[in-house]
C-alpha cells in the first residue's frame, strides 16, 4: 500500500508527462505551418514607348513600260540581254524600215510636185492681178488663179504631212526603251511579223529603283491611329514623311529604310483595307516586283502605357485580360487590363496597372488571389518598339 507521500510523487509524475506530451504536440503543430509560396513578379513602371504600324504588302515597280510595235513589219534583229538593265532611248528591235524609207521618198516626192505646182499658182496670181487692173483679163480668170493656188498651198501642207508621217513610221521601226529599267524576256523573236493594229508586245521595261511597296492596312488600325493621335496618346515624330523598314519573305531586315508616300483614301470593300504607299531605294535589286513582305512604319511615340510580359497576362472566359498582382502586405490581387495590343513577348496595358505594381510572371497556380506569397523580382530586357498588329 502507497504512502501519501508516494501518491504525490506519482500526482506529480503523472502532470510531467501529460505537459510533455503537450510541448511536442505543440511543436509539430508549429513545424507543420506551410511557407508563403515563392513567385517570380515584375516591377512595371509607365513611360513612352515608340509606336510602329506592322503592315503586309507588296512590291511594284515605279514605272513600267510595255514595247509594242507601232508599225507592221519583220523583225530584224533584237540588241538587248534579256534581263539585263536598259537606259532610256536605248536601241531594243530592229523591224525592217525598207517599206517606210520608200514611203518616206514618196512623201518627199508628193511633196515637191504640190511645191512646184504653187510656185506656178503663185505665179499665174501674180500675173492675173496686173492683167485685172488694166482690164486684159476677166475677173473671173482671175478669181479661179486664185483658188488655184489656195488649192497648190493645201497641196503642200497636205504633203508635208505626209511626209512628217512617213517620217514617224519610219522611226518606229528602231524600237528603243522609253524609261531606264530592267527588261524582261523579248516576247518576239527575228523573223517575227508584228502589227501596229494589233499592238504586239515585244517586251516589258520596269524601273526597279527606286521601287513601290503597297501596304495594306486595315480601316479599323487607321481609325485608332488617328483618335490615339487626336487624344494625344500618339504623338507623331513631327516630320513630313514616316520612316519605314522592310522585312523580306525569309525574314530578314531589309538594309535600306523607304518613306511613307501617301494613304489612300478609298476603302476597299470586298477587304475592309486601304492602300498606303511607301517607297524605297533599290541600287542592288534586292526588292523584285510582287514579292511579299512586311514592313514597319514609325508613327510615333504612345504616352502612359505599361508593358507586361505575355506570360503574366491571361484571359477570362469573356476574353478579358487580366493579371495577377502582389499589392500591399504581400497579398495577390486580381487585376482587369486594358491590353488590345502586342509588342514583342509583352502586352501593351493602357490601364489597369499602376506605377510600381509587381505583376506575377511565374508561380501564378501557386497564388490564387487573397493568397501571401513571396516576390521575387525577375529582371527583363529593355522594351521594344510598340507594334500596332
């Protein structure tokens, strides 16, 4: 039988290691508390960004002209390269000028008979007007001198003409180039019989430098450029003519920068789409005609807007964008963007995010919103020109 004394040593015994079993209860109740998640943010801060119009397009020559035969006649010879560059007034074809120089003799012949005939109406007048004063000829003898030799001066002008005329055709049996360019394959050959009525092509000269490229821009992107630049959000570079850069089908940059030229004023409706012209230099016929590209014009500079990172930009079910901020205390909050636009990896934000908001770029399955995170900032590359796609 236990003492009272041994009953208190066990009373005592007994609470010990009920408050033990506590302390370790407690412990690894502490142990067990989760970590806030890391994410990586990034800080966004507003400022200007250039702004660029990314148009496709095509190419086109400056001028083109179409060598058509203008006379009837064989072809002699042809004194060009195919492919190779021309000047103006060049000698391309040779059609046989036999039958002009004869026409041109003829003309000149017709010509000095209507001369001779009025020298001698000239004359017969002459003669008539003093016979008429003295009364030694009628006046009816005089009177049809007279119309003699308005009909001897018809003659000759008449002939004249014809000569000029024969003159013509005869030169057009030297075909030569009308503008400096590049000339295509000859579409005939010596021997070949060409006709004036039937304007036959015997090749094609295009000027290639400078040369066109016709963009197409959308009438919607023309009608938010001018409001962004009536409400000042764009504000032009000031100069008359917009810079712009090309890039070719492979997806190189183009060496050479071209000026805007003009916008059409005409929207086409089958496509919903304008036609805005701009023209670059091609010194080493790089730039062939109807091939297609891309290019970017400089419009201006966008006030105000942040850029954030695709990855930190996703979109409801509405198709609204939106991000996942970390605000005071650490805290994510949701946030609705007002991002229409691309540039680059990033999200032009004209609202939604202020100066300072980290955004979070990666860890957002792990922060809900309403959740304690831990930011850890991430550091990006220097913006890019703001694309207007």
């Amino acid at each position: 039988m236990a003492t009272p004394l041994q009953g208190i040593g066990i009373a005592v015994c007994v609470l010990l290691a009920a408050s033990t079993a506590g302390c370790a209860r407690g412990h690894a109740a502490i142990a067990k508390m989760p970590e806030a998640p890391e994410v990586s943010v990034v800080t966004v801060h507003k400022g200007s960004v250039p702004v660029t119009m990314e148009l496709p397009g095509r190419t086109s020559p400056v001028a083109v002209a179409q060598v058509r035969g203008r006379v009837d006649g064989i072809v002699l010879s042809r004194n060009f390269r195919e492919g190779a560059d021309v000047s103006a007034r060049q000698h391309l074809f040779q059609i046989d000028p036999a039958p002009y120089r004869a026409a041109l003799e003829a003309a000149n012949a017709t010509l000095a008979r209507a001369q001779a005939n009025l020298a001698a109406a000239n004359a017969l007048v002459e003669r008539y007007k003093v016979l008429l004063a003295g009364n030694g000829v009628a006046r009816q003898d005089y009177d049809n001198a007279v119309a003699s030799q308005g009909q001897a001066q018809a003659d000759v002008a008449s002939g004249r003409a014809a000569v000029q005329s024969a003159g013509i055709n005869l030169g057009y049996t030297d075909v030569i180039s009308p503008i400096t360019g590049r000339i295509g394959p000859s579409a005939v050959t010596a021997g070949a019989y060409v006709q004036a009525s039937a304007a036959t092509l015997m090749a094609t000269v295009q000027q290639l430098d400078p040369i066109y490229v016709d963009l197409n821009q959308s009438s919607l992107q023309g009608l938010e450029l001018r409001r962004d630049v009536a409400s000042g959000k764009v504000k032009l570079d000031g100069t008359s003519q917009a810079r712009v850069t090309l890039l070719l089908e492979d997806g190189s940059r183009y060496p050479l920068s071209g000026t805007l030229q003009f916008t059409d004023v005409t929207v086409d409706p089958a496509t919903g789409s304008v036609t805005v012209r701009a023209l670059f230099p091609n010194p080493k016929g790089v730039l062939l005609p109807g091939m297609f590209v891309r290019a970017s014009i400089d419009e201006g500079v966008k006030d105000g807007v942040v850029l954030v990172p695709q990855v930190g930009v996703t979109h409801d079910a509405s198709g609204k964008a939106t991000a996942l901020v970390v605000g005071p205390g650490d805290k994510v909050a949701l946030r609705a963007l007002q991002a229409t636009r691309t540039s680059g990896s990033d999200w032009v934000v004209e609202g939604g995010l202020e100066d300072g908001d980290k955004v979070i770029v990666a860890g957002v399955q792990k922060a809900p919103p309403g959740t304690n995170v831990k930011p850890v900032e991430l550091a990006r590359a220097a913006p890019a020109p703001v694309a207007l796609n």
